[in-house]
C-alpha cells in the first residue's frame, strides 16, 4: 500500500463513490487502518459551491470522480476493496486540497 493509491469503494455507499484514494504517509504503513478520501462521481457529487483546489477532479477508469477532502475518514485495510490505480502523479494537487481542509492555507 502506498500514498495515494487508488481503491475500488466496497462499502455501501460505492453506488456514488467507487473510489478510495489513500492519503496516508507511507511512514504509517504498520497501522491496520488507512487515511482516505472519497473520490465522488461527478454526477452524484454534493450540490454546493466549493472552491476548485479543494475539489480536484480526476478520471478513473473512465468515470469522472471529484475528491471531496471534508468526507475523510479512517478505514480498517480489511475493508479497502482492490487496489485500481495511482494518483501519484496528482499529489500536490491532493495535498494541496488537504491543506485547504486543515487550514494551512
């Protein structure tokens, strides 16, 4: 498992948010727990208007989903679905997106 690797959602609300990204430091690797943020499908993302940095979009496998960093949560590993892919290449935007919510801007 690494930072910002990519999950199938398999959790009841994955209808809506396929996706897990996993935004975690590596450093924590040993925790039976990992930090992530649901990746949303655009069409069933929250009405509001929300500051573009701090919901980036992204596509993966083929379905247009946008990171919602105020739905973080910790999930056991044993209920992370597959690993579909990386977002590593996008990590300062996601960092960035998390810096918004924790106010380091």
């Amino acid at each position: 498992m690494a930072r910002f690797d990519v999950y199938a959602n398999s959790g009841r609300g994955r209808a809506s948010t396929p996706y897990l990204v996993d935004v975690q430091s590596d450093f924590l690797e040993g925790l039976s727990t990992r930090v992530v943020v649901p990746l949303i499908q655009a069409d069933a993302f929250p009405p509001g208007k929300l500051p573009a940095d701090f919901t980036p979009s992204f596509d993966i496998g083929g379905i247009r989903c946008i990171l919602h960093p105020a739905f973080v949560a910790t999930v056991p590993l044993s209920e992370l679905g597959p690993k579909t892919g990386s977002l590593v290449e996008h990590r300062d935007r996601i960092t960035a997106a998390l810096d918004r919510l924790l106010g380091a801007y």
